[in-house]
C-alpha cells in the first residue's frame, strides 16, 4: 500500500500556488475528494481557537471554534453543488497529542455540519507503516493530488503536486483501504477524547 508514493514525480508548489492549483482542480469536473492526515503536531497560526490553545487557554480555545461554522457549512454545501463527494481520514496516535486533542475538537464540529470524516488509530496500520508513515495527502479525483508540505516547526508550507494517473489510482485505492477501517467520528471521539483532561502541554 502506497509503495510507488515515494518515488512518484511531483512539482513543489509554495503556499499560494498551491491554493490555485487545489481550487482550480477542486472546480474541474471531479466527482471525490480524500484527505488522508497522518502528522501529530501542526501549527495552524491565524485560527483564533489555535492561538488560544498554543498559549494554554484551553477552555477559550474550545469556544472559540464556533466562529469557524459558518466557512464549514460554506465547504459543505460547495462540494454538494459541485457534485463532489468529501471525505477525511484522520489518523490517530496514542497517548494522543495536545495538537490532535484540539483538532478533534475542530473536527466534530465539520462532523455537525455534514463532513465526513473517520478516525483511525496509528497502532491498527503498523504492518502498513514499518518503512515509512502513509502519506499526508489530498487526493482530488482522478486529476491530481497534493502531498502537504510542513517545515520544521510544523507550519504550512505548500505542496507536492502529482498528477500521475497510475500513482492516484493506487493512493486512491490505498485510501480506500484506510478508510474501510477507519471508526465512525463519534465512537471514537466520545470513547477516546470526549474523556480526555485538558492537555497539558500548550502547543
């Protein structure tokens, strides 16, 4: 699974070029779009409901998602118009991360909006993962699909962009896989999250 993800052909886009090309591809006439998130630690700077977790305002930071529902609900009813169906897989390691305890927080409420989003735990894919972590990917149709790029200190910094049609079947099907055992949202965040003390450390 994945096995000719690392050695596909890709053009490294900055932050900007990136965002074009995603949107440009998004309105093209693809029918699904998969995200597969597997990094632990990001930071997400200009979310106010993020700032206020990085500086340690825990309970403020859970009140502050709200503000987000509206640009969600937007998301939502886009890919419904553009016939697109939107799914996310969120992988999980254990003990979880500050950084993944307030994104799942984030994510319930794209959940409430009409995302479709499942969760998967990291110890369930360690066959899948002796060489090398799945991909951070967003895979748009059959047209395209981007490895999301972080630098060091885990801000956003552009893409990878593939458009193979060979390499996004297999990504695609890989997805796929994951996907089929991934856990609904809701199982698995009131089991293993809702429970959850606020963390400890702030970023």
């Amino acid at each position: 699974m994945f096995d000719s993800f690392p050695h596909g052909i890709s053009t490294r886009l900055d932050r900007p070029h990136y965002h074009k090309e995603y949107y440009k591809t998004l309105k093209s006439g693809i029918d699904h779009l998969n995200k597969l998130e597997r990094g632990q630690n990001f930071k997400e700077r200009g979310f106010a409901s993020w700032e206020a977790f990085a500086e340690g305002q825990w309970t403020q930071a859970l009140s502050l998602i709200e503000e987000r529902r509206n640009a969600y609900v937007q998301q939502v009813e886009e890919a419904g118009r553009l016939g697109i169906l939107q799914r996310r897989l969120r992988v999980v390691e254990f003990p979880v991360t500050p950084y993944v305890q307030w994104e799942l927080h984030v994510l319930r409420l794209r959940v409430e909006v009409g995302d479709r989003i499942r969760l998967l735990d990291a110890g369930t894919i360690m066959d899948i993962e002796q060489h090398r972590q799945v991909p951070e990917v967003v895979i748009l149709g059959d047209r395209a699909m981007f490895e999301v790029r972080y630098d060091s200190d885990g801000n956003a910094a552009g893409a990878d962009r593939y458009t193979d049609p060979e390499l996004i079947a297999e990504t695609s099907a890989g997805f796929e896989q994951l996907y089929a055992r991934g856990e609904d949202y809701a199982g698995f965040f009131d089991r293993e999250i809702a429970p959850l003390p606020p963390p400890l450390q702030s970023s």
